[in-house]
C-alpha cells in the first residue's frame, strides 16, 4: 500500500480549524500539557489541531432481506500490506532481556472449568478470493452479525442458525451513486449499538478519496433498512476499528500518524447529515472504547482511547513499559472546542514488544505445509470493551507479545475507575504451555467475568480457535482452563497473512453468553480459509433475564 502525505487543506472532504491566536490555539488545540512524569517521557506526540470534517449525507438502503446474495471473486488475490508507519524501523526486535515475561502464566488452571460452547457454527467462508479474512462479528438482541473481507455479511439468530447471506455490504448501495456501490474494500467492521438498539457496519476505502462506508440500521433487525454514509477522510483509516459511546462512535485508524475520529452518532441514528472530527498525531494505534451492555457511563464521561508503548522501541519514545489512555471529549455545536486529553500513564509490567520483529509478517510457525504467518503484535487487538457497575467502572484489553524465546503470548488487563483517574486493577500474559496464542478478543460478561477467544498453532499443530475464562473471584492476573470452539484441519500454504482479527462480544440481552468468531482452515489450502462462530458462557454468570445486574442510571 502506497503512503499518503496528511493533508491540510479543505480537500478530501475536511478542514482544518484556523485560530487567531497563540492563547486562542493553547487552550483549543485539543490537546493538554503532557503531565508531569520526570524520567518517563522522552517525547510527547505531536497531536493535531481538531480537523472537522464536511457532513456526509445519508441515502436509504433496500432492505436486506430483499438483497440477492451475489457471491464471487478471484481465488488467490491478497490485499494490500498492512500499512507501515515506520518502514525505517522494520525488523526492529526489542533486546533479548527477557527470557520469559514475568507476568508469564505457565500452566492452564482449573481455578474454574471453562465450559464447551453451545453454540459452534460455520461461518462465511473465502467468498472473494482474499486474504486475510479480518473475520468479525457482533451479538446483538435477537441476532448475530458476522462481516469477512471482503466484504460479506451473514445474519443469524442466537441457536446459530443462519437467517440471511452471505451478503456483498456494498449491494446496499446498489441504488445509490457513490464510491461505496463500487468498492470491497474491506477491514470490514460489525458493532451492535445496545444504548439504541442498532446495528453498525462498516468498511474502509483505502483509496482516494478516502474513507469509511458506514450502515446504520434504522431499528434492532439486522435484515432491515440502513442509513448509509460515505464519510471522506484526509487520509487511509488503514486497520479502522470504530467504538459505541453516547455521544460519538469514536474510531481510531492507522494513518500517516495514527488517529482518532468522533462521527455524529446522534445524527446518524435519525438518518439526518453527520460530520466528523479527527486528531491525529499519535505514536501507537488507538483502540476506542465502546459500552458493552446497556448501561450508560455516567454523564458527560468522554470517549476513551487506549493504546500501549514499549521503552525499547524508539518511535514510542517512552522509558517506562505503559498503557495510555486519552480521552476525546467531542462538541457537535462547536467543534473547535473538541479536546483529546493528554495520555493518562499507566505502568505495566515489562513485555516484549512484537514477535517476531517490527512488521515482520512471517513469524507464528503452522503444522506443515503451513507458512509462518503475521502476528499482529505491533498494535492493541480488537476490542476495548467498558462496562458500567454499582460501585466502578471497567475498561478491558488484550495486545501480543513475546512471552518468550520468540513465542507469542496475550497480556491482557483490566483497568477500573471508583472516583478519579483509571487505575490497573490487573493483568497477566497467558502463555500456558509451548504453543502460539495471538489474535485475541476479549470481553466481560455482566457478573464480572472475563473471558479470552484467540488462535493458536505450532510445528506440530494445524492453528485452532480456542478460549478461557476467568471468574471475578479467581485470583487477580490468571485465567482458567482452555476450551477449544473448533479445531484446525489444515494448514494456510499461499500467504502469510492471517487474522487480522477477531472478535468476542457479550450477549447485552442475558449479560453472560460470549459470541467469538475467528479464522481457522478446515483443510490445507493457499488461501480458501474458514470462519467459525461459537457462544459460551463463563462458570458462575447470573443471568439479568432473571437477575437484572445492570440498570440505566
């Protein structure tokens, strides 16, 4: 994939916020003084002035149950590179200081038995010809939405039974002029808005002009009508993810620096014109929060970014290990006054940054015939999910590291907020035995256990898709047994791309059943991979169907 430059016109949809002063550009530029932090700051990024993009008109799409399932593509077509912000910096490898990562958890514990899933299905398969197969997906009230590259969805309802599809996502355009009717993309992205009861699909366009085709469904039925907006970007949201909170779907992107966005959710849930909002500058991939259940966080609360940086990687310029957080606190009446936070720090324990080396794609070793393929260690893995308590709140995360001698292991974290700033509450790196574990997706059910999906292999294994669980009273930074949601037949021989993600949501009806999709291979092949879906359940999670956990404030 070509760079692109960042753009400071009024081109391409977008522009920048022009101020009079130096005290005017101080206290709007959207960005607070660095705190203070003697010996752990090398350099702060240079995050931009608030960029405020041109409002995207919506069109109406057909309904999805009257869209024929077209299907086709090319076998053996890869998409373009996952793009390199730090091409200079390729192949970087942080030293060899740690043997093993000490928060390593060497063995699975029966602290609490992980369960099988109940539900275990197929899921879309390589209907286009590409790869990787960025599979992903999300539960919603009555229904379950998977999206692949590039790019199809399916619906099906909560026993696995699939409803409608696969679907090309751009026969929703079909009856509308735009690029979106023409493009497959991909980077597909699937979230269920529970605080409105919708659903939010999405993809990129990785070519001028830029952007993302978003589709918001106009109630809780997948199968329905959409609003579908063409939003142009100054820039490639390469690797977009996108994040529900109640006053923007927030987005982070991999641009020429890497990016956060705030997109008008209040509008586009009414279908009506919705602009944007962009701050770029950062150092690592922004992962935006997004509100699992159906509890709001308490008023005002802005919308929540995480990313993670490692002293030995020189772009990060840090020298202290750490999770940050920033907020993006959005004004849709004047946007100018949109602020994005200095980073709250947050030490961690030391980790290995990447695998295999900085954007080294031939890394995590398959059963033969397979090729080495991408770890996707450089950035935080989907999701970052927050849940709202009685008594705090909880934001959850998970990257890949080196938990090693170059094998691949999750950390994992669980940070709270009671009053004030958001503190570690714990973490850990699973990494159990000698095998691989890297893609994951984590989440929390509503009693407060958190579960794990990921892929797994090794020379003497086809890759799997497997997951554990951890209970709120097990011991802090472990997670239990593993159970395995489908076992791999085969081995990737034709690309070393693999993932990019993968995707654990939480029932926001029961606040305990876990949807996890994935990729896996049924047989060996070059390219013609397969997707699963399963949904389980952690030991000891009390159903708000009978139990209401969790209220609206």
């Amino acid at each position: 994939m070509k760079f692109f430059s960042d753009k400071r016109g009024c081109s391409n949809g977008g522009f920048p916020v022009i101020f009079v002063s130096a005290l005017l550009l101080a206290s709007l530029s959207g960005f607070s003084q660095a705190q203070t932090n003697p010996g752990n700051q090398l350099t702060q990024p240079q995050i931009s002035r608030p960029w405020v993009g041109v409002s995207a008109n919506p069109v109406l799409s057909p309904a999805v149950r009257d869209i024929s399932d077209l299907i086709g593509g090319s076998p053996g077509k890869e998409r373009p590179p996952r793009r390199n912000p730090h091409p200079e910096l390729t192949g970087r490898l942080s030293p060899p200081a740690l043997a093993d990562d000490p928060l390593r958890q060497k063995a699975t514990l029966l602290l609490s038995a992980t369960p099988p899933p109940h539900v275990s299905v197929e899921g879309i398969g390589n209907l286009a010809g590409v790869t990787p197969p960025d599979p992903v997906g999300a539960v919603g009230t009555h229904h379950y939405v998977q999206m692949v590259n590039a790019t199809y969805f399916s619906i099906y309802d909560k026993k696995g039974n699939l409803l409608k599809g696969p679907t090309p996502f751009k026969s929703l355009w079909n009856e509308a002029d735009g690029l979106c009717a023409a493009i497959h993309d991909g980077d597909p992205v699937v979230v269920f808005d529970a605080l409105a009861d919708r659903w939010v699909l999405a993809q990129l366009r990785f070519n001028a002009p830029f952007g993302l085709c978003v589709a918001v469904s106009r109630n809780s039925d997948p199968a329905g009508s959409y609003h579908l907006y063409e939003f142009t970007f100054p820039d490639n949201p390469d690797y977009f993810k996108l994040g529900v909170w109640p006053d923007a779907y927030y987005v982070g992107a991999n641009e020429t620096t890497y990016s956060a966005y705030a997109l008008e959710r209040d509008k586009m849930l009414l279908g009506q014109p919705a602009q944007f909002i962009r701050f770029t500058g950062e150092t690592n991939f922004l992962m935006p929060a997004t509100v699992d259940g159906n509890t709001l966080p308490p008023a005002n609360t802005p919308g929540f970014f995480y990313t993670f940086k490692n002293r030995d990687f020189p772009a990060h310029g840090v020298t202290t290990n750490r999770l940050e957080i920033r907020s993006f606190l959005v004004d849709w009446v004047n946007p100018a006054l949109s602020t994005f936070s200095a980073p709250l720090i947050l030490p961690i324990a030391d980790f290995k940054y990447t695998v295999c080396g900085f954007f080294i794609q031939d890394c995590i070793p398959q059963r033969a015939p397979g090729l080495l393929v991408d770890a996707v260690s450089e950035w935080p893995m989907w999701r970052l999910p927050y849940r709202r308590f009685t008594s705090h709140e909880v934001l959850v995360g998970n990257f890949t590291v080196d938990a090693g001698a170059g094998q691949a292991g999750i950390r994992w974290f669980e940070l709270r907020r009671t009053t004030g700033d958001w503190f570690l509450y714990q973490e850990g790196t699973f990494a159990p035995d000698s095998l691989q574990r890297w893609m994951g997706s984590i989440a929390m059910d509503g009693s407060g256990n958190i579960a794990l999906g990921y892929s797994v292999s090794g020379p003497t294994i086809f890759p799997d898709l497997r997951y554990t669980t951890r209970r709120e009273s097990d011991p802090p930074g472990v997670l239990g047994s593993e159970a395995v949601l489908v076992s791999g037949g085969g081995a990737q021989t034709g690309s070393n791309r693999w993932g990019d993600y993968s995707a654990l949501t939480v029932d926001p009806v029961d606040h305990c059943t876990f949807w996890y999709t994935g990729e896996y291979y049924s047989g060996t092949s070059p390219f013609q991979w397969s997707s699963r879906i399963g949904a389980f359940r952690a030991p000891g999670c009390i159903s708000s169907l009978f139990f209401p956990l969790v209220f609206k404030p």
